[in-house]
C-alpha cells in the first residue's frame, strides 16, 4: 500500500464527496480533507455567500489556490469541490501524483438530490435542463480520473469498500 499519496475523490456536487470520503478515511485511518469546508473556515463564510457576493471567478481562485496547497498532503483523503477537477491545474496535479476516485451516478439521481437545494450555488436558479446539461459537460471531464466508481445501486459503505479495495491493490 502507498501512503504518500493521497486519495482523492471528484464528481459532482450531491455525489457524497465529502461523506464518503469522510467513511473511507476512518476506515482506513487517515485525515480527512473536504476542500469547500477549508474554503469556508479560510474565508469565514458560505461557499454560497461567496459566490453571492464575490462570484464564481473569485471562488474558483481560493479554490485553485486551497486545493492545490492541500493535495501537498501525504496520506489523505480530498474531497474536492464539484468544480475543482475542471480545473486544468488541479486537474493535472490529482492525475499526475494522487489516486483520483470519480463517484458516478445515474443524471436522475445527481438532479434529484442537487436541484432546489440552496446551499449549492450553480444549482439555485436551474432548469433541470440547465444542471443535466451541466453533469454532462463535467462527467467528459471527471472521466478523465484513475478510478469510476459506478455508485447507483451501491449503499455508501459499499462504496466506500470498494474505494479501500483499489487503495490497497494499488
């Protein structure tokens, strides 16, 4: 098993990133890192008040600059934010030097648990359209990751099991 390397989970947002990163790094007893809650304790505010008030632009520069120094982490586990891997340098970093883990799921499930909710800010004010078209746009690039992890049909401890299985083959 490799301990440097971190393991790092990516997907859309609602794809349970930072809850099955968070099982998966008890299990196997490392720290755990949720990417938007670093952001927020840095800034002192919600990921939604700061695309309010300083936009997207101004998120997605914290976000590079946050995620980047984190992934500097030995043996952790990441959850980054549903946007983060579009980044082509934090794209680049997670492929070249970390396990990246993609937690796919069928567009039904992804637009059911993200729509309305009022704590995703890309998601407030869009058509279904809007976010399906969305997941696919990012789902070309979340296929770029090591590992997908098909999750539909899957509780999150089997997930999470079968996140471990790969970690400890590699």
């Amino acid at each position: 098993m490799k301990i440097k390397e971190n393991l790092v989970f990516l997907g859309m947002m609602g794809s349970g990133k930072s809850s099955i990163g968070s099982l998966v790094a008890n299990k196997l007893k490392l720290n755990f890192i949720d990417i938007d809650k670093e952001i927020e304790k840095i800034l002192n505010t919600t990921i939604s008040k700061i695309f309010e008030s300083k936009g997207e632009e101004y998120f997605r520069k914290i976000e590079e600059n946050t995620t980047l120094k984190k992934l500097r982490s030995n043996s952790a586990v990441i959850a980054l934010g549903g946007g983060a891997f579009t980044n082509k340098n934090i794209r680049k970093e997670v492929l070249k030097n970390h396990l990246s883990f993609w937690l796919n799921w069928s567009d039904n499930i992804l637009l059911d648990r993200i729509k309305n909710s009022k704590k995703r800010p890309l998601a407030i004010n869009a058509t279904d359209k809007e976010l399906i078209d969305l997941i696919k746009k990012r789902s070309n690039i979340y296929s770029k990751s090591l590992y997908e992890i098909k999750c539909d049909n899957l509780s999150k401890t089997e997930i999470a099991n079968k996140v471990i299985r790969i970690y400890e083959t590699n």
